[in-house]
C-alpha cells in the first residue's frame, strides 16, 4: 500500500480484519521484516474530521507519555504528520495490540483491570485538556429520548416486525420511557467537569491477557465528555457477563481516581438509560433509517447483548 510509504514502513505481510467494528473503518495488520506488528486503519468518510483526528491522537500521545497503559499510540509519519490523507479518506498507523476482549464471559480480575485502566486514562486526560459544561453524549441520549416519546417508537415497532428480540427490546423501552425520559432531561440540565472521555470503551475495546489488560484501543469517538459515561458503558457490558461486578468496578475506579456518591448513582442511572436507548437505537437504524452494516452478523451478537443487559438490569 502506497499508504505504509508515508510511514516508512516496509510490509512483509499485510492481512485484512473482516471484523473492524460498526465504524465502517477499513482495518489491516501490517508486519515489516523486522516481524514488528502495525494497525493500518482507514477512516470512513463521515469518521473524524482531520482536525478532531490530530486531537485524538495529541491525547492519546499525552496519556501514553503519563502513564504505562497499553495504547494504541500513533505512528508519525515522514512529514511529521499521525494522520495521512490518501484516496479520499484518512489513515493513521499504531502498534498492533495483543490479546482478546471479554466477549462472552469476564472475571473479577479482569473487571478489576479494566476499571483501574479506564481510571488511569480518565486521570492522565484530565491533565491534557479540561472544561466545565454539559455532557454531548448526555444530550444525544436526550434528543433520541425526547424523538422516541414523541412518536419514534410508535415509528420503530410498525417497520420492526414482529421478531421476538425486536419485539422484547419496544416493549421493554415503554415499559421504562417514563424513567428514561426523566431520566435524560434531568441529567442533560447539568453542568460537567468534560475532559477527553473515549465514549465508545465497551467489552469488545478492551484486550486482556489473562486478567492483565493488554490494549485500550479504538479511539474514534473521544471528545470532551463527562467520566460517568465512560463507567456506564463499560460496566453495563460487563454486568451482563457477571452478576455483582458494579460494587467492584465501582470501587477498583476509585482506587486510582476519585469519583462521588453523586457521580455513582449518575453512572447508574445512565447505565439503565443506555441499555435501553442503544437497543432501541439499533432498531431505528436497521428498519427506520435503513443504515447498511457490512458485518451483519456482528450486528445481531451486538443486539444479542443489549437485550441480555435489558434482562440483567431490569429483572430484579
């Protein structure tokens, strides 16, 4: 690839990954003759722009230089550059991270990890860029909240079939809308401590060796966020796979940075909002919006898991 030249990278093998996530990023492992192991990846068009890429990559070499945490650091190119422009699209190039995600089932050493990990992160950000205001991750689950009560769901369940899971998943948002859009509307009135926030740290962006975390990786979500949604959408993946593991993420997370009882009872809240918004979410994508995912498969497992995170947190 003319790409790797920009990077002075000579590949010995280049090997496509089918499975890149829903992004519609293309991803390569590329391996030079020194047997070093890279990530080529290929943005899509409507991915980062070229300025929010250079600041994604400017905190993920400030947090990498503070901390021993395994990231996925960005190569500079030969004009001085972590991102290039070729054949309509941008590319960047970092190690290649070892290890395999928690997919199906997670240990308490692992969660453990994580929580510490995603801590670290949230600790060494700060330091990188900070401000005060309110949360966009917040306010888009608002916008969705407020188009759902107002006639999206009604919109949804006429073109969603009648599917067992799509059935269970609208069912299970109008039994809790009302929470949920108390929910959003109260949380979204409030102001935040918002420094870079990965936003999209969920199960499948975590890589373990053992109970070792072994790679942090996909940044193409970050901006400046809130930290509790971050702890939702990691420990709602996780609750799921393991029953009691909220206390203990909770509690490892603290152990490297502090968060309040307010901050907690937040990240509850939004991990219940989550579960049911992103179920729902994916519906509207698939059968209203009419979105086209290479990896269909992939897609099913994921609303696979967000109907197992219905039942996990509203069955008690």
């Amino acid at each position: 690839m003319d790409v790797l030249q920009q990077f002075e990278i000579a590949p010995r093998e280049i090997q496509k990954v089918t499975r890149s996530g829903f992004s519609g990023a293309g991803v390569w492992k590329v391996t030079d003759h020194s047997d070093a192991t890279f990530c080529l990846k290929k943005w899509p068009v409507h991915g980062p722009t070229l300025p929010h890429l250079t600041w994604i990559h400017q905190v993920v070499h400030s947090v990498a230089a503070n901390t021993d945490l395994p990231l996925a650091v960005p190569v500079v190119s030969k004009h001085g550059s972590t991102v290039v422009s070729a054949a309509n699209h941008l590319w960047d190039l970092t190690d290649w991270l070892p290890g395999r995600p928690a997919s199906e089932t997670v240990t308490t050493g692992q969660v453990q990890a994580a929580l510490r990990a995603l801590a670290l992160f949230h600790q060494a950000a700060q330091e990188h860029d900070s401000a005060m205001g309110s949360s966009r991750s917040i306010a888009y689950r608002r916008e969705f909240s407020d188009w759902l009560v107002n006639g999206g769901a009604d919109e949804i369940a006429a073109r969603a079939g009648s599917c067992t899971s799509n059935v269970v998943i609208i069912q299970a948002y109008r039994e809790h809308a009302e929470f949920i859009t108390h929910a959003t509307r109260e949380l979204s009135g409030k102001s935040y401590s918002l420094f870079p926030c990965l936003r999209d740290i969920w199960s499948e962006h975590v890589l373990f060796q053992e109970d070792k975390v072994s790679g942090i990786i996909d940044y193409g979500a970050m901006r400046l966020d809130v930290a509790v949604v971050d702890i939702a959408r990691l420990l709602g993946c996780y609750g799921v796979m393991s029953n009691g593991v909220w206390d203990l993420g909770i509690e490892s997370y603290r152990e490297v940075r502090q968060i309040s009882t307010e901050d907690v009872q937040q990240a509850e809240q939004l991990a219940k909002v989550n579960v049911v918004l992103s179920a729902m979410q994916w519906l509207d994508w698939l059968f209203v919006r009419k979105r086209d995912f290479t990896d269909r498969k992939m897609v099913d497992q994921r609303v696979e898991l967000l109907s197992k995170q219905l039942r996990q947190f509203f069955t008690a």
